[in-house]
C-alpha cells in the first residue's frame, strides 16, 4: 500500500468527521451507508462516479491552463 495524496488524507479525515456527527461506526459497508442516506447502493456509486468524473475534468483543465 503506498502513500495517501494530501486529497485522500482530508476525504478520510472529513469521513471520518461526518461518520462521527452522524453515528455511524467506521468501516460501516457502503450498502449500509447508502441505507441511511435513503438511496440504493446503485445510486451512491453512481455518485460516486460522477463525482470522480467531475473532478477528472477539473484537473484537467487545471493541467491545461498551465
């Protein structure tokens, strides 16, 4: 396993913030995060996804500004 990127230190640290505030137990399953949030396990990775999409394009706009 290598490095965490200074993005993935602060995903896990806000998860973990909000995991707290909201009582739910860290390394909860997704289906079970999802169950509370009143959305199907589908659509929180299709989230998931769009927002790994969305930030692809930023940063690619940001590589080509340069």
């Amino acid at each position: 396993m290598g490095k965490l990127t200074p993005e993935e230190i602060k995903t896990l640290i806000k998860a973990s913030q909000i995991a707290r505030e909201r009582g739910i137990k860290l390394g909860v399953s997704v289906k079970e995060i999802c169950e509370q949030g009143g959305i199907s396990r589908k659509t929180g990775y299709q989230w998931l996804k769009e927002e790994d999409v969305s930030k692809a394009k930023k940063e690619s706009r940001n590589f080509l500004s340069k």
